[in-house]
C-alpha cells in the first residue's frame, strides 16, 4: 500500500514539476519575444527616420554639384551607423539571463569598482516583472556611466529601497566643479532621450540637488 501511494506522490510530483517547468519556458520565451519586438521597433524607428532624412536631403540637393551630394550622403549613413551602434548597444543586458536585477546591479557596480570606490546597497523584497528590470537596470547603468564619464567623482553611493509599494533609487556622489563637464552633462542628445522615454515607461519621479560638496539624484516610481 506504501509502495502504490508513494508511486502516485512520485507520479503527480512530476506531472506538477512538468507544469511548473512548462510555464517558466512559456515566461521566458514570452519575455524574449516583447523584448524582440522592443528591439525591432527600436531599430525600425531609427533606420526609417534616417533613411527619410537621406531621401530628404537628397530632393533638396538634386541640382547640387555631384561631389557635394556624396558628401551629405556620407554624412547620414555615417550618421545611421552610429544609430544603429547605439541601439545594438541598448539590446537585452547580458547579466539579466544569468541573474536576478538585483545582482545583476551589484555587478554592474562590482565593474565600476576598478574606476571609482562604489558603495551598492539594495534592500528591495518585492519581485519585479522582466520589463520593469530591464528599464530599471538601464537607469540605473546610464545614470552611473554619466557619472563617471562627466563628474568624476572620487566615490559614489547608490541606494535602492523600496516602501509601501514604491520603490527608491538614490544616487549620491561629491562634486568639484573644476572636474565636472558642464558641457557635456547639459547638452541634449540621443542617451538623454532614451533615458527620458525608460522614466515614462516607469512613471518615474526624478529630482536632483546639491547639499554642501555632495550631489544627490532621485528617482522613484511605483512597483507594479
């Protein structure tokens, strides 16, 4: 009698195992393929745009000496590349099909550790859906590398918290203003609005100040 109740726990065991192991294949195919599209609308966004300029510039020139044309078609596929490098660069991060957001980001910041003295202190308990992690590691890896490309700053430290449903993201690092690149830091380009469009996906607050010799950026958003 055992023997027959322990072969249908072993039977329905598996059967239960199947299922579970059925459904993350089905999450993460699903999850590959939103991120497929993201990608493909990305780079039909960018090449369509960039062509229409290059068919644009074109009719505006046609009576335009040959020489000059070749120049200003050069000119916008040299500046489509650069589009599409952007973009490629922008595809799925690596660390997230390895692991958690959360580790993936102390590892992001473990690879900053060789530049500047980096503190990372997560304390988040709720799960995050995988587009909210990609976008919320994105943020989190722009807002680091433009620190450290234009303020250089001798240590920074990150904090992510969450609290009652919300989640919190710090960045606090010192300033010098004869080391920081206020040209750089206030221009506006492509990176800047890329990060803009991940804060509306995440409906996400941000603010920034100066306290003393200490810069701080916020950002917080709801967890969905």
């Amino acid at each position: 009698m055992i023997m027959v109740i322990m072969f249908y726990y072993n039977f329905i065991s598996m059967i239960r195992g199947k299922k579970r192991l059925s459904k993350l294949r089905q999450d993460a195919f699903d999850d590959i393929e939103n991120e497929r599209k993201r990608i493909a609308n990305d780079l039909h966004d960018i090449s369509a745009f960039s062509i229409l300029k290059i068919k644009e510039n074109l009719n505006k020139n046609l009576n335009a000496p040959i020489p000059e044309i070749e120049n200003q078609l050069f000119s916008s596929i040299y500046d489509l590349q650069n589009e599409l490098n952007l973009s490629i660069e922008n595809l799925y991060p690596r660390d997230l099909l390895l692991h958690d957001w959360q580790n993936s980001i102390k590892r992001l910041c473990s690879g900053l550790s060789q530049v500047v003295n980096i503190e990372c202190n997560i304390q988040v308990i709720s799960q995050l859906q995988s587009q909210i992690s990609i976008q919320l590691y994105r943020i989190v890896q722009e807002h680091l590398s433009n620190i450290v490309k234009h303020v250089k700053p001798n240590f920074i430290q990150l904090f992510i918290d969450e609290f009652e449903a919300e989640m919190f993201i710090e960045f606090l690092y010192p300033v010098d203003s004869t080391k920081m690149d206020f040209k750089k830091t206030s221009q506006s380009g492509r990176g800047k609005i890329i990060l803009e469009e991940r804060y509306k996906m995440l409906d996400i607050k941000f603010e920034q100040g100066i306290k003393g010799n200490m810069k701080f950026e916020k950002l917080n958003f709801t967890i969905k």
